[in-house]
C-alpha cells in the first residue's frame, strides 16, 4: 500500500530532491515526460525509481508532482 504524504511533506521532499539527485525537478518532470506511457502512479513511480535508481518517496513526490502540473494545464 502507498503512503499519503501531505502537501507540507511533499514540498519538503521537492525541496531536497535536488540535493539527494544532483537534477532539479524541471530535469526529473521532463524525464518523465519522455519517458515510457505509463497510466498508473505506481508503474511511473516503479519506472523511476528502476531506471534512475530513486528513493521510493522522491519518485513517489516527482510523479506526484508531475500530474499535479499536468491536471493544472489541463485547466488553462
């Protein structure tokens, strides 16, 4: 089962992204964008932390990230 992290514990974890991964964010949604069509969260979640050797909750907080700003320009 996934864990639910609030929204003050998923900025935190953006935050030390960089630091943890040597990339920004930018770099890591951008790698998702590119990367394979997956539908589910956990299969893009499983994807980046196989193919990029990621902490469970770093690719869980750049997934989560990711459909957060790909829902917001769905709005525009």
């Amino acid at each position: 089962m996934s864990q639910v992290f609030s929204e003050e514990t998923h900025r935190n974890l953006l935050s030390r992204i960089p630091h943890c991964t040597g990339r920004e964010i930018s770099d890591w949604l951008r790698a998702v964008d590119e990367g394979p069509s997956l539908f589910r969260f956990e299969e893009k979640v499983s994807w980046l932390r196989s193919e990029h050797n990621l902490a469970y909750g770093h690719a869980k907080a750049i997934i989560h990230e990711y459909d957060l700003r790909r829902a917001a320009r769905k709005l525009l």
